[in-house]
C-alpha cells in the first residue's frame, strides 16, 4: 500500500510539476483605441517577416528561432506580421508553390501549419504577438486564389487550429478586399473573442464603413507617394481613430528600398520613416516597420543571407530601428493605462 501511495504521490507532483512548467498564453485584447496585453497597455509595434513559416534559418531550431525574436524586442518590436500565402512572387525570399498554407481544397498543409503553430509558441515564450494574414492580394494578382467554398474552408480550419493561442491576431488580406465581412463572420462564429482586422488596399486605401465597422482594429496601408506622407499619414490616422474608436496600426509606413512593388520612387532618408512613425505615435496609432529586406532575392544587396528582417543588416533599416527601440521614451503615452481598465485579480 505505501508503494502504491508514493506512486500516485510521485504520479501528483510530476503532473503538478509539468503545469508549472506550462508556458503561460498571453492574451492580446482591444479596449477603446489601445491594445492590450493580459489585460496591461501594449505598445503594439511590428515588423514585416512576411516569409518567417518558409524561412529555414529562422525555423532551424527553436533556440535559433528565440534568438532572433529577443533581436527583435531588443529593436523594440513586440509583434512579427507573418503571412500563410507567400507564393504569388517567386522572385521575394522563400517564396515560391510549396510556400502557402493551403491547397486548392481550402485544407491546410500540415507541416507549415506545424512550423506556424511552432512559431507562435516561441514568440508567446517572448511575450510577442502576431499579426497572422491569411491572404496576399500578391497570390490573387498571381490567379492563385481559393474558390469562395475552398477559402471558407481555410479560414474555419485555421480559425480552429489556432484556437489556443490567444496573441494573434487575424488578417485577412494584406492590400486586399474580397469577401472579408463573410470571413469575419466565419471566424466569429468558431472563436468570438479572436481579434480580427484587413489591410483593404494598396497605399491611401483606408477601407470602406462596412469593414471597417466590423474588424477590431484598423491596419491600412497609409500614403506612401507624396513628398509629405510624414504629415498626411498622421492625418489618416487620427481621421480613423475619431470616426470608429478603435485601435489603428500604420500597417507597412512608407519606406526605403527597390522601387518595385509599391516602393518609392525617388530619394528617402530613415528621417522620414522616423518622422512618420514618431507622429502616428503621438496621434494614438501604433505601426507595422516595412522594409525591403526579402522583396529582391538572395544574393541581392538589400537582403540578408538568412532572409530574416536582420535590424543589424541595413544601416538605413537598423537607424528606424535604433528610433523604435526608444519608443518608450519618445511615445511614453502608449504605455499609459486607460481610465476604463479595471485591475485584474
């Protein structure tokens, strides 16, 4: 009998045991105009990895994959925008037919469903959110695109395969609208409380009432082409935080880089981008850091040799980042608690 009691004994303390070892989910929240997270004020800020579930230097191994994400907070990025379609460019990094996370049937491919799934652990194990876009209007221009009842499917199996992980947020295109109230709607349905937003349209697209009436939070691609997009951007979003109250991300800010693919045109400097991101801020915006570091190919001078959004890499990228690694002294506001909060137990 006493063996029999330290058994179920030593049975008790490993199971009590293996639930402190549990990596505590955080929970990624709206309230008002602000982002929370478990329930504290989040300074959402991201950056582009658009190609992070196929890239293999960042999904090597899971250290590998911590180190760069502790890179990352050190530049004071707290969230990675990440995307399940990344095959309508073969020519971007990683890119290419095997890079997506659906077939044609609107099922998901399930070993870049586990690299996605292993990844949103690590960047919950930092504390980081995620803003997960399902479809790239880059895949619809290439006439890759799921049938309306295949892309039903793909976002009720994804809606439900990421039920556990409660800081990521759902995009559901990036620079694109179809059908996106009737995704909503399917997304609701399976997980009521997942935050939900769309990128409408290329620069200035800024949605229309519907939409965006129905997501939880605004994330546009602001004006990028005009000699003063550093003054008009913050007008944009201060315009939308006013008419709809709530949250706004200045999602990809205008930038330096290959004049392809939306790009500027002529000359810019990280001033721009530094003033641009320092007013979205103090007009009670948060912002997603664009870049050109996957958009010309290995081998290019603009990207890495891993293929990750390296903040060391690009002294023009690395001088934004060395601003946004300040944020908590130049937009301090960001960090202050809403009146209407209440304190959790």
């Amino acid at each position: 009998m006493k063996k029999i009691f330290r058994f179920a004994f030593s049975l008790l303390l490993a199971s009590a045991g293996a639930l402190d070892a549990a990596p505590v989910q955080h929970v990624l929240t709206v309230q008002g105009t602000r982002f929370l997270m478990d329930g504290q004020p989040f300074p959402f800020t991201g950056i582009s990895f658009f190609n992070a579930v196929y890239n293999p230097a960042f999904n090597r191994t899971s250290a590998e994959r911590r180190q760069w994400l502790a890179k990352f907070r050190r530049y004071g990025i707290n969230v990675i925008r990440i995307w399940c379609q990344w095959d309508g460019r073969p020519q971007y990094v990683d890119a290419g037919p095997a890079s997506t996370m659906y077939e044609a049937d609107g099922s998901l491919r399930p070993k870049n469903l586990q690299t996605l799934k292993d990844i949103l652990a690590d960047a919950n194990e930092a504390g980081m959110g995620v803003e997960l876009t399902l479809f790239a209007h880059e895949s619809w221009l290439a006439d890759i695109r799921l049938a309306p009842a295949a892309a039903d499917r793909a976002v009720a199996e994804l809606t439900r395969a990421l039920l556990p992980y409660r800081h990521v947020t759902f995009q559901v295109w990036n620079e694109f609208s179809d059908r996106v109230v009737e995704h909503i709607k399917t997304i609701r349905a399976i997980d009521p409380t997942r935050l939900v937003t769309n990128a409408p349209g290329g620069a200035g697209e800024l949605g229309d009432t519907e939409q965006d009436m129905a997501v939880d939070y605004l994330a546009p691609h602001t004006t990028r082409h005009n000699d003063a997009h550093w003054r008009l951007v913050p007008e944009e979003i201060a315009y939308l935080l006013a008419r709809y109250r709530k949250p706004v991300v200045d999602d990809e800010p205008a930038r330096n880089g290959t004049p392809n693919y939306g790009g500027p045109k002529g000359n810019t400097y990280p001033y721009d981008q530094i003033v641009q991101i320092y007013q979205v801020w103090q007009a009670g915006g948060y912002v997603n850091y664009h870049h050109d570091m996957f958009q010309t190919g290995y081998g290019s001078p603009e990207v890495p040799p891993s293929g990750i959004p390296d903040p060391d890499f690009n002294p023009y990228h690395r001088q934004v980042l060395e601003f946004i690694a300040l944020r908590d002294r130049y937009a301090p506001e960001l960090l202050a608690r809403p009146t209407s909060v209440k304190h959790e137990p």
